[in-house]
C-alpha cells in the first residue's frame, strides 16, 4: 500500500509516526461524498418499490433517513493509498511533481489504525448495479429483523450503507485504484449531558473517542483532519519498526538513496528497502 507525498511528508510521517486522515469532503474531487450519497439513495428507492414493496420495506425509507442525518452531521476523514509502486500519474499528482517519495506500508500498519479500509469503487457501467445489490444485501439481512427501536440496529444498517457512500467515486479517477482508510465522527462535540459513544476500538479493546479535528492549510484553504499512529499494535502500543516496507524516491527527486536510508534508521525502522524509481521525466 503507497502514498505518495512530498519529501518533507514524507519525512514528517516517518518521524511522527502518524497518518493525518484528511475532510473527504474537502479532496481534489469535488463529488465525493455526494455522489456516492445520490447513487445508494437511488438504489435505496428502487429496491423499496420492487423487492420491498409495502410494509416490510419500510425499513429502507427509515435508512435513507438516517442518511440524509450521515451526510448532515457526521464527518468523513480519510488516508488514501493505492497499490501502484511506481506510477508517473501518481507522481505528478501526488509525489510533488516527482521530486518527492512514496511510502511502502504494509498492510498490518494500516489494518489496526481506527476506521475502515475499503477499495475504491468507480462508477463505470455496472456502477449502479453494484451499488444496488449492496442495499438489497443490506434489507436482506436488516428489514424484518423487528430492531426498529434499538439504537445499535442502526448504527450497523447505517454504518454498511454509509461505507458504500465513502468508497464510491466517479470512473474519472480510476487510475489511481484507490485504497481508502475512512474514520467517521460526528461534526459537533458530544454535550455534557449526551452519552458519549465510542467513535472506534483497537483490536486490544481500548476504545477511542470524539476528538477535536486539526487544521492544515491547502493554499487559501483550511482542511480538517486527525492523526492517527499507524503499525501494529502491540501491549497497547503501535509499533511502527516494520511498519513501512519500502521507500522510493520520486523520478525528479533530490535525495539521495544514502540519506533516506540513514534516517529510516536512525528513526528505528527495519527491513525498509529504499530505491529510485523507473520514471523518467526531463
């Protein structure tokens, strides 16, 4: 799993230790989020009046209720990857114009960070077939199932309609096989008086809660995001020494093989294989 980023990222990353997990709302696409919201609301629609029809597809216009409040009131913050080593589009993209780096995670650095690691999906031509079988998968194990009044009932009904939201992304991207870590909270602090709700939990039970976003500048914006620890996690703690498989340097970058590799280690990673890439750009 790559990112690709400027140098100084990068550097930043490898010493932090961190992943900041970024507003999907505020990415270089403009439809995200939104498109992905009107094709599961239509998807919802078109399965209530066939399959569903009547009273026991009531539950389905409850869910597209419930959604509209996801898309109101919760925030979506998201690291993005792809499974491309050596990419000149990600590189001109992404990697500073070529003249930054891309890390190499492996993916048991990822998997234990708060959130949810999906695939990309592109809305190409059987897009609106997919996204219908989701929700038709989704009444099939949720409508009838008589929790209409429990609270954990949907969050999970709206937790798996909400996460074909955030992986869905138009045709136009493709080249990028994106892979997305998505952590979701609510855009307002819980009151004094609410009952706060864990927002996720590591494998080890420890459970985290809402926190307040930071703010990273992107040219006259501001975007909102939250650090996550990225590696394994191990007695409580991430452990990030074999966190990053690989280092690569992009084709127009300034560094020299050497110098990264001295600072991965003195930064305490092991096994990072650290290469220049394939590209050539004048």
């Amino acid at each position: 799993m790559y990112q690709y980023s400027s140098l100084d990222g990068v550097e930043s990353i490898l010493r932090s230790r961190t992943l900041w997990l970024s507003d999907l709302a505020a990415s270089n696409d403009p439809r995200e989020l939104e498109l992905g919201y009107e094709q599961v609301v239509e998807a919802l629609k078109s399965v209530r009046h066939t399959e569903y029809a009547g009273e026991r597809g009531l539950f389905l216009s409850l869910l597209a209720g419930r959604l509209a409040g996801f898309r109101s009131n919760i925030n979506v913050f998201t690291a993005c990857f792809t499974p491309l080593r050596d990419s000149l589009p990600m590189w001109r993209e992404y990697g500073a114009g070529g003249s930054g780096c891309a890390i190499g995670f492996r993916p048991a650095a990822i998997a234990d960070m708060p959130g949810r690691l999906q695939r990309v999906s592109y809305l190409e031509g059987n897009a609106q077939h997919e996204v219908r079988s989701t929700v038709l998968a989704i009444a099939n194990t949720f409508a009838g199932s008589g929790g209409y009044h429990d609270n954990i009932f949907w969050i999970e009904a709206t937790a798996y309609a909400a996460a074909r939201i955030t992986q869905t992304k138009h045709a136009s991207w493709a080249y990028e096989k994106e892979l997305r870590l998505c952590y979701s909270q609510p855009k307002k602090a819980p009151g004094a008086s609410d009952q706060e709700i864990a927002s996720w939990a590591y494998p080890d039970g420890m459970e985290g809660y809402w926190q307040k976003p930071m703010i990273r500048e992107r040219g006259c914006e501001e975007i909102s995001y939250v650090p996550f620890h990225f590696g394994k996690r191990r007695n409580g703690v991430h452990s990030h020494q074999r966190a990053v498989s690989e280092i690569i340097l992009g084709p127009a970058s300034k560094a020299s093989i050497a110098d990264i590799t001295k600072m991965i280690s003195e930064l305490g990673y092991v096994d990072v294989k650290v290469s220049r890439s394939d590209c050539l750009v004048r």
